[in-house]
C-alpha cells in the first residue's frame, strides 16, 4: 500500500507577482482522521438508512475512492508555463 | 495431461504416427514448455511496474523566443490513474452523458463509460515499451513515456 502524502507545494508566478504555500498534509490529515472517527457514527446510520434505496453503498464506494485517491496523490507533478506565468504544483 | 499430448497419444492409437514420431512430438513439446515457463519466469523478475506518466511539452528550440513559448511538465502516479478510473463508475448516468456530449462537441467519439480499470492496464503494459512523440502546429514537442 501508497504511503499517504505529507506535504504539498504549490506556487503560482504572474508576472512579477506571486505566491508559493507549502501545506503540510500530514497535520491536515491528522485533522481528517479526528473529524472521520467523530463523523464516522452518524456516517454509518446515514449508510444504513440509505442502504435499501442502494445508495448507501456509494456512499461507501465514494470514501473508499477518496481514500485511495487522496493516498495515490503521493509523486504527483504539475509544472506550466506560460510565458511569464507559471504553476507549479507537487504532492511529496 | 495437456490437450496436445492427449491428441499425440490419440494419433499413436489410431496408427496415424509411427512411436518414434511420437516420442520426438512429446519431447518437442516439453522442450517447449520449459522454455515458455522459464522465459516466462525471466520477465517477470526482469520486469519492473511503471510508477509514473510523464507528459512533456516542449517548445521549438528553433523558435525565436523559446522563453514565451508554454512549456509543460506533468508527472502522474500511475496508482492515481488507477484510482481515477475507479472513480468514473461513481459518475452519476446524466453527467456520464454530459461528459460524452462534451467530447462528442471537441471531435471526440468516446464513451465514459466503456473506460474499465482492465483497458487502463493494457494500455499501461503498451505505454512500457512504446514513447509516444508528437511534433504539434507551431513545432512543440509532445512526449508521453513511463517512468519507473
């Protein structure tokens, strides 16, 4: 299995203007965990009520896809440019 | 027993070949298999899992102001193209027509839907050996490759 990301570099360059953030995913996703096991009960009444429409197993699908996406994230590399503007954008 | 051994030793019992034919077809036929199995074995310790995709843009190094000239450099991890194509079967019916109408507009006859995680692996296994090298328009150059 992917090791999750842990940080997260974006910079954006227009002209002479310009901004670069540094996102520490391994803090956000600490949050994320605290703010999953809070939720997680109501999410499982939500999945159980929903289960007999059939869509309380998308909803289990779609967190599972997110987990993976979120996880497989790790590696990515974005690099554009445009004349003086540039964007660059990478997942470690 | 294999299908071509059991039609060996059936030709044999209908006298359509002699023993000695036979017994060359046999040992032809086991030669071969441990060929395959061992050639087979080969690649699989040789052959190594591509990690990411590459996508370059490069400009014309021709042009005459390479430095305004859009330059692109994409790197995408092969396990988050898997995870996107899992996520196209969570696109909504209504949408997935959207989306195919869209591409339909931009000259694309494509279907959303047809777009299974086991084409994206063939696909993959196809993109191993091959570099896909475009020169475009205004004399950029396109690469597609894996890298691992």
């Amino acid at each position: 299995m992917n090791r999750p990301p842990v940080l997260m570099h974006l910079r954006i360059q227009k002209e002479e203007r310009g901004f670069d953030l540094w996102l520490p995913l391994f803090l956000l996703l600490l949050l994320a965990l605290v703010v999953f096991i809070i939720v997680s009960p109501l999410m499982v009444i939500a999945i159980l009520v929903l289960w007999p429409s059939g869509r309380g197993r998308t909803i289990i699908l779609i967190i599972r896809a997110a987990f993976q996406t979120l996880w497989s994230m790790r590696g990515l590399k974005v690099d554009v440019h445009s004349g003086p503007r540039c964007m660059y954008f990478t997942v470690v | 027993m294999s299908e071509s051994k059991k039609r060996i030793l059936e030709m044999l019992a209908q006298k359509k070949i002699s023993t000695d034919e036979a017994y060359r077809l046999l040992d032809a036929l086991e030669t071969g298999e441990r060929g395959q199995g061992s050639t087979a074995k080969a690649s699989t310790t040789v052959k190594e899992k591509p990690k990411y995709l590459r996508v370059m843009v490069l400009p014309d190094p021709e042009s005459e102001h390479p430095e305004n000239v859009d330059r692109v450099n994409v790197r995408v991890p092969m396990s988050l193209i898997r995870a996107g194509v899992k996520l196209t079967a969570l696109i909504p019916p209504e949408a997935r027509d959207k989306v195919n109408g869209a591409l339909r507009e931009k000259g694309i006859d494509f279907d959303v839907r047809n777009l299974k995680p086991e084409d994206l692996e063939e696909l993959i296994e196809a993109l191993e050996d091959l570099e896909v090298d475009v020169v475009g328009s205004k004399g950029e150059k396109v690469k597609v490759s894996v890298e691992y």
